[in-house]
C-alpha cells in the first residue's frame, strides 16, 4: 500500500513500565523523503496490579506467558480504543504496535513481546501493524535494537540518537551503514531503587546526586563481560534481574549510593561506547531522548565524559513519544513492503521487512 501520507497511531510500553506511550502520526513522503507531525500523544500509566504482573513475568511457566498474552492484549485493546474514541481519530491506516517485552533471548532464538495476538485487530476495529521484532531474531539477528533505521530516516541530522529508557541504545552512521546496539542498563535499574523509597522514579537524578560513588562496585560493573562485545549487540530484562542487581546487592550500601555509583556506570559505558566508533574529535551532536533525559545528573555525567558532545535534549513530544514515533514509521514501512530493520544493526541475515498485519 504505497501512497504519499499516513494517517497511524504508534504504540510503544518499555521496559522501564512507565505505561503505554501512543501517539497520533501524520506521515507525509515527497521525493523518498520522509516527514511527520506528532499530533495528540499521552502515556497511559499501568496501575498497580500490571507494573507487579509486569515486573514477575520474566519467571512465567509457559502456559502462564500464554494467558497474560491474552489479558495483556484486551487491554492494550481497550488502551488504544479508548485514545482512538478520547480523540476522535478518524481514517487510521493503522495502529502500529510495539507490544511489552516479556522475554527477550535472541541467543537461544527467541524473543516475546505480549500483546501482539491476532484478537487485537478484532478488539479495535483497527488495521494493526505489529510483533516487530520475531522475525528478525528467526533470521539470525538480535530483534533490537529496530528504531535506527527510524532514527535515519527522520533524525538524519544529528551524528547520534541516544534512547536512555530501561536501557541505553545508540545509533549513528559509519561507512555507510547504520550502527546500533544496547548499552547498558538505565531506567529498569534506577527506577528499582527509587521505588525502594516510595518513589516511581529519581526525579531529575536529584537523589543519586546526593550519594556517594562506592569504586568497588563502579569497578566490578565495568568489568561486565557484556561491555567487551561487539555489537551487534542487545539487553533484555533478564540481564538486570541475573546480573546486574545480584551485583549492586552484595554492597551493604545506601540506596543513595547505590543510585549515584550506577548513575555514574551509565554516562561512563555510554562514553566509552561512542568513544570506541570514534575517529574524528571534531564537536558532534547527539540526540537524547526517553525518560532519562529528564535526569539531569545523568545528563551532566554523560557531559563530563564527553565534553565535545553537543547534547540535544528535544521538545517534548519528540523526548517522550520518539519511540511510538518510530513504531509508527516501521508499520508504515511495513505496509509499503520496504525496509525496517537493518542487517548492520541486528546483525540478521539480510535487511528485510519486519512485522505482521492483520486486518480489522
């Protein structure tokens, strides 16, 4: 289905469970250009109950995994539903949905992200364009990260997109071919200590400022195997869950510590990545979006080991809802039947089109 303008709501929920980001998308193309406009946006917060579901899932038997599929997509169903009506957005192409990632194990050749049942198309009486990431695991790749090949497309003007979410992702550019991989663990890190204190997050890093850096465990993080591979490379939640927090918790220190020391880890792995790709020590710019942008002490670490970095920090709907931005872009360049996730990236067999469609 090849024509000039799209009319698609993109849906993304990470890892860090922030809720469900979705956002109304025009895309235009003229001259194998793409541009966009970011129309009504808003993040739907999990309550209680499916942040607890969501956090334990990763230990789910797989008749367990297979029923919270079911639930998880009534109600991404009813989410999107409800956006669709609270908007009266009328004439989608499609709805183009990331779904949650439960289990994420490209080394063994699989990856789940719930909420991609065919019943969703149903539920919504919408097209829906979704399930991005299965295929390109089955052809050899890692299925993350997908959203450079977006970042290529329509943020082209900036040397580095950098996402701090639940983890870190970059991509950028090298002898022609798009360079993306994870990097570290951030929000799903972060965000579990500051719940430790009663809090949904650190607001603006302001209590891992307040800490102390413990060398010892800033030391041991550095060490991490995974930081010695090469991309391509990905992270899923189980990485946090049977290496990293085993790790922070056999230091008998305060939480603030704790917080302040990985804070630390992250702007340190982060500028050692770049650091590795990089040849020329000419100023570059770098995009940063997801949630951790908002963490200014994250920011200011990230700075000081790059201080020839021009660090863009961008409006707001760009910040927060890039990445349903994106899986927007991937559905529409699924239904185009073009590419959406590069071999230079997942390290797959080939680029191919990622993703399935089903009809209302």
């Amino acid at each position: 289905m090849k024509k000039d303008y799209y009319n698609v709501i993109g849906v993304m929920s990470g890892t860090s469970l922030d809720g469900v980001d979705l956002a109304h998308i025009q895309f235009h193309i003229k001259n194998k250009k793409w541009t966009f406009e970011i129309l009504e946006c808003e993040t739907i917060s999990y309550d209680s109950d499916w942040i607890s579901i969501l956090k334990t899932a990763v230990d789910y038997t797989e008749n367990q995994l297979d029923e919270l599929n079911k639930n998880y997509t009534k109600l991404l169903a009813s989410i999107i539903t409800n956006f669709i009506s609270r908007h009266t957005l009328e004439n989608l192409d499609a709805v183009c949905s990331h779904g949650h990632t439960i289990l994420h194990q490209p080394q063994n050749g699989f990856t789940l992200q719930i909420g991609n049942l065919p019943e969703i198309a149903k539920l919504t009486q919408q097209n829906i364009v979704c399930d991005f990431r299965v295929q390109d695991v089955l052809l050899g790749g890692q299925g993350a990260p997908l959203v450079p090949i977006g970042d290529r497309i329509l943020f082209h003007e900036y040397d580095y997109c950098m996402n701090l979410g639940g983890f870190s992702n970059v991509s950028f550019e090298k002898n022609n071919s798009r360079i993306a991989f994870d990097i570290s663990a951030v929000n799903t890190v972060l965000n579990f200590y500051a719940n430790q204190l009663g809090l949904d997050y650190d607001d603006k890093g302001k209590i891992s400022r307040t800490g102390q850096c413990n060398s010892d465990l800033l030391n041991e993080l550095n060490s991490l195997d995974f930081y010695k591979t090469p991309p391509p490379k990905s992270l899923g939640f189980e990485f946090v869950k049977e290496i990293i927090l085993p790790m922070i918790e056999r230091y008998s220190i305060s939480v603030e510590d704790k917080l302040h020391t990985f804070t630390k880890h992250v702007s340190i792995q982060i500028a050692l990545a770049l650091n590795s790709f990089e040849t020329q020590k000419n100023q570059k710019s770098m995009l940063i979006t997801g949630g951790g942008a908002y963490n200014d002490f994250l920011i200011e670490r990230i700075q000081f080991h790059l201080p020839e970095m021009q660090i863009i920090i961008p409006s707001a709907k760009i910040l927060e809802f890039k990445e349903a931005l994106i899986f927007g872009l991937l559905g529409v360049l699924k239904m185009r039947e073009e590419v959406n996730a590069l071999q230079s990236v997942t390290g797959a067999f080939h680029d191919h089109s990622s993703g399935v469609i089903y009809s209302r």
